[in-house]
C-alpha cells in the first residue's frame, strides 16, 4: 500500500516537473500561447527602495501583468519600453525625460531609478502585443541627498513625451507622500470619445470603479484602509487604476499605480482635542484657586 | 534703555524670524537649540530636539545609515547645534526660544490682571527637577529602540508628540490640527490625549509661574553641558556681595544658587535663561557680570539699579 502510494506521488511530481518546464514557454497565463492571447494589462508594481550610501536613493519598479506571467521572452516579444520624466522639487527644476534600460531578474522585468535630489518622477512604461497597446504609469517623489541628478539613467532625450493615450496624475502639493482619503485627479490624455470607467484594483481584484466625465478627467478618493492603520507610519499598499478602450486600432489598457500611505490627519478630530485641552486647562486654574482659597482660611 | 527692553525686543524679532521666517526664505537649520517648532509651517528654523530624535538626521537611524553619508549629515547637525549652544549658551532661552516668549506673555497678561504669582517652595522645585532629565532618557531612549528593537514607528518623535509646543506653536501660524485627538490607532490616540492634555496644564500652569515650562526643559541640560566651552560666562565678584537677595527675589525660576555661591566665580546653574533680571537688579557695582570671553557686556551697578528701580517700587518688591 505503502509502495502504491509513493509511485503514484512520484508520477505526480514527475507530470508537475514536466508541467513547469513547459508552462513558460507554452502559456500565456494559463492560455496556450498563441500571438492573438496577449494579457489584458500591464501595471508598474513598486518594489523595494535602497538607501545608497553617497545619500542618494534607488526606487525598484516591476512591470507586471495579471498572473505575474509576464517573463522575459515574452516582454521582448511585447517591445517593452520604459522613460521617465523628473523633475527637481525644491527648488523647481526643468522637467527632463530620460529613457530606462530594461533588466530582468529571473526572467521577471523591472526598472531602476536613481536619483541624488528631491525629485518627482513620473514613469511611463509602453508595450504592445498584436493589435492590442498597452500603458502603465506611475508618479512618486523620491528624496535622494547625495545632490546628484541620477547616476543609474541613460542622458536625457529632449522632447520625450509619453504615447497617448496614457492616464495623467494632476500635479499637486500633497502628492509627495500620497496618502488614503486624498483626492486624486485624473485625465485620460488623448483617449477616444467615451472610455467608459476606470476600474480600481488591488492585488489584482476589482474593488470599484470610478466614471469619467466626458473630457476624461476623473477624481478618485482611495478609501481609508484598517490595515495601513494599524501597521508602521510609513506601510504603503498599491492601487491600480485600469482604463480600457476599444479603439478601431485595437484596444488600449492603460494603468496607473498608486503608491498610498496611511492618512496623517484624516483620523483627527478637533473638537474632542479642543474640548481636553480647554478642559485640562480650566482644570488647572480652578485647582489653583481653590489652594489658594483654601491657604486664605 | 533697560535690559528688560533690549531683551524684549530681541525675543519679539527672533519670534518673527523663527515663527514665520520660513515664509520669507529664511532658514536657520534643522539644528537650533530653542524651542522653534517644526510644526509651525513656514517657521524660520527648526528645534534640535527634533533632529535627535528622527530616523533620518538623529538617532532613531539604523546603524547601516550611520556609516553612510546620511551618518555624516546626522553629525554635521549635531556639530552645528554644539556650535550654537556654545556660541550662545543660556542666552538662547531667555533671549530667542519663541515658546520662552509666550510664557512671558502669559505673565505679562497675570501681571496686567494683577493675579499674584504661584510660589514653588524650593524643595518643590527640587523635586520637579529630575523630570527634565526623565524627559532627555526617554527622548533619546525611544528613538534607539525604535531604529533596533524593532519598536513602532508610531513611536517617532517621543518627545515632540508630548511637547507642550506641538499644538500650541501652530497656532500662531493658524494651524489647529496638532490639538486634534488622532483616532488612526491607539498608539496615536493616546500620544494625542497626552499632547494635547499636557498642553492644556501647562499653559494654565505658565499663566500661573513665571517659566513654568522650563522647569521641565530638556533642552536647558543639553545647553548646560557645554557650558565649560563657552565664551559666555556669567560671573559673580563672591567678596563684594552684601547677600541682599534681589537677585533671588527678582530671579523669575527662583535661582538661589547666585546669592548663595560665597566661593566659585561662576554663577552659571542648570536652570538660569540668562534673563540678566538678576544682574539689573544687583544694586553693587561689578559684583554680577555677563561676559564675552573676558570682556563685559553687561555688569551690576548702583546707578543702574537708582535709575530704573526707583525706591518707591523697590518698597513694593515681594519678600520672601
């Protein structure tokens, strides 16, 4: 009986060798791989950041898509292409788009950038696959202090500007520690008449959907979110905000990632401190008071 | 013009450029040893206590930044707020911290209702003594078990979310958000109610004492340990004191060390703000004097005392 069951474990094991060696090459997320079954988005994921020691920092991003089946061959295939836009922060500086170099590490794809100054960048990544265009973008302020522009990038390419349609963060003041219960404001730059709404994802899972007007703008107010509460000050989690567009070219995804933290001073309350504070203080001055009633007698 | 005055108008300036400096462009550092809150948006320059405290620019860093550049910058901070404290000693507390201002307005306004005084008995006051000093621990303790312990980071900032100036600062730029209660979890929540509780007392209890909070200062420690290093010295001629006591009658901490001390020249003690009341009110000539290095700025004399306290007003002064 014994026996039974370990040859029926090895043959498993040996279908599930058999099964993993051939999977990358074959399927597309499960699908057989045929040119025609492309995935239905792609998105920037954050990954770790590095604390370089000349002071600047390093921000990882991973290029993504749904059921992380997206390897090198593949990406390659798709013609990935990603640039970023930066621009110095304090004191304001020109904005300035820079191509990125795409690495992979086990076959997964992901970017490095590397910046020595207060900097906001915005990250543009673009592929294709048949007929159908894919977009991901990204905005984060990164706080490097060695006071080097970028050590990691290629030179600046004037006129770089990111193929349309692509979701577009407004810039604003609060964006450089995004948090939840912000408003973010959106536009759907160079989209066609009607995209539809934009569906709000995390870890993959739809968790809404936000509708445009018809010029494309949209605003989104991540809800607050227990978890980030109660975790470290500076705990983040990933919302994607995903667009798709049937276009007479084929269709168009394009994504944005968020980057939120737990809300600062959306918790507050300011009656409650005002009314302790009043309170404690009148109870101060009474208890003076009254001591120096009670040395009177 | 008095000393009173000329003190006056100093910590009035320094109120301006380090509350709303910051709006003009002026920024003194991240490493002034006064109480001018980084809480104040737009404020001229930040309180050292801060920068101890943070993960970037003080302790709470882990070790692998403190062998990085960012380690250097951390002692950059600390080198440029000994400079300064050594530079100006004691002067900074009584002549530019901003939340030192506001106490002396508080007493101005008792003075003005002509509510008395609330005396501190010396043994009270000794007693109270040690809390600065818990105070200095815990905010140098929480950040080193924040960066290796593994402590939450709610923890951040120990001292500045207790500080009585966090929420009261803030409001002289309109900002009222630091005396919210932040419900976000219960680490916050309990910070807040103590920050905005300990507020409250304090500033009833600055109404009532003249300096109350400085009793409780930290910063006051830090200041005094390079004390030996600076070229401010407030000194005392020990042979020519009469032992009248105005300088302890007229001290607004009631420091009793400057009548008392019969044989070293330095008169400097933990708890002096080099108000100089003490010196104006020295009616001996050259017994108490501030200097620079070896030069006098400022000595005690007979006539200085004849012409600004005149004996109708000496009469009302308080006894002991």
């Amino acid at each position: 009986m014994i026996r039974l069951q370990r040859d029926i474990l090895k043959i498993l094991a040996a279908f599930l060798v058999l099964a993993g060696a051939l999977c990358p090459g074959a399927c597309w997320c499960g699908q057989p791989a045929v040119d025609s079954l492309c995935p239905g988005y792609i998105w920037i994921a954050y990954g770790p950041r590095i604390k370089e020691k000349d002071g600047s920092l390093t921000q990882r991003f991973y290029i993504q898509a749904p059921d992380g089946c997206l390897n090198e061959p593949r990406a390659k295939k798709m013609n990935l292409t990603a640039f970023y836009l930066s621009r110095r922060a304090r004191p304001m500086g020109p904005r300035l788009g820079r191509p990125l170099a795409i690495k992979y590490n086990r076959g997964a794809p992901y970017l490095d950038i590397n910046t020595g100054r207060f900097t906001r960048i915005e990250l543009h990544v673009a592929a294709t696959c048949g007929k159908q265009r894919y977009r991901a973008a990204t905005v984060i302020f990164m706080f490097g202090k060695s006071g080097k522009e970028t050590t990691n990038s290629l030179p600046p390419s004037p006129g770089l500007r990111p193929p349309q349609p692509y979701i577009h963060l407004r810039p604003d003041r609060g964006h450089y520690w995004m948090q939840t219960g912000q408003t973010f404001r959106f536009v759907y730059q160079g989209g066609g008449q009607n995209p539809g709404a934009a569906r709000v994802m995390e870890n993959q899972r739809t968790m809404g959907s936000v509708a445009l007007d018809p010029q494309g703008a949209f605003s989104y107010i991540p809800p607050h979110d227990p978890r980030l509460d109660r975790a470290e000050p500076g705990a983040f989690k990933q919302t994607v905000l995903l667009l798709t567009e049937p276009t007479p070219q084929g269709m168009v995804a394009s994504t944005f990632t968020l980057l939120l933290h737990r809300s600062r001073h959306g918790h507050d309350h300011l009656p409650a401190g005002l009314a302790l504070f009043v309170l404690v203080g009148l109870g101060v001055l009474w208890g003076v008071l009254r001591k120096r009633k009670r040395s009177l007698f | 013009m008095t000393v009173k005055a000329l003190r006056l108008i100093t910590q009035h300036t320094m109120f301006l450029v380090l509350t709303y400096g910051g709006r003009l462009g002026i920024s003194l550092g991240v490493a002034l040893p006064c109480f001018s809150c980084p809480y104040v948006s737009g404020c001229g320059g930040y309180c050292y206590l801060m920068a101890l405290q943070r993960k970037g620019w003080g302790l709470a860093m882990p070790l692998a930044d403190m062998v990085s550049s960012r380690g250097l910058e951390a002692l950059c901070y600390l080198g440029l707020f000994a400079l300064l404290a050594a530079l100006f000693n004691k002067l900074w507390c009584g002549w530019i911290c901003p939340f030192g201002l506001v106490q002396d307005w508080l007493t101005m306004l008792r003075q003005r209702l002509g509510i008395r005084e609330a005396r501190l008995s010396w043994r009270n006051r000794e007693r109270l003594k040690p809390i600065k000093y818990i105070l200095l621990a815990y905010l140098v303790v929480v950040p080193l078990l924040i960066a290796h312990a593994g402590l939450s980071g709610d923890f951040g900032l120990p001292f500045c979310q207790i500080c009585p100036a966090k929420p009261i600062m803030p409001l002289f730029a309109g900002i009222t958000r630091h005396m919210a209660l932040d419900f976000t979890n219960t680490v916050t929540l309990v910070f807040s109610i103590l920050s905005v509780g300990i507020a409250g007392g304090m500033l009833a209890g600055m109404f009532y004492k003249e300096r109350f909070f400085c009793i409780f200062c930290p910063m006051l420690i830090l200041i005094h340990v390079l004390k030996k290093i600076s070229p401010i010295r407030f000194e005392k001629q020990v042979d020519g004191c009469l032992g009248c006591g105005n300088c302890h009658r007229m001290c607004p901490v009631d420091i009793r060390d400057v009548q008392e001390q019969k044989t070293k020249k330095d008169v400097l003690s933990e708890d002096c703000m080099l108000c100089l009341t003490c010196v104006e009110s020295c009616p001996q000539d050259k017994v108490l004097s501030l200097k620079f290095l070896k030069w006098p700025l400022f000595t005690s004399s007979g006539g200085y005392v004849a012409r600004h306290f005149p004996m109708k007003k000496r009469a009302h002064a308080p006894d002991e």
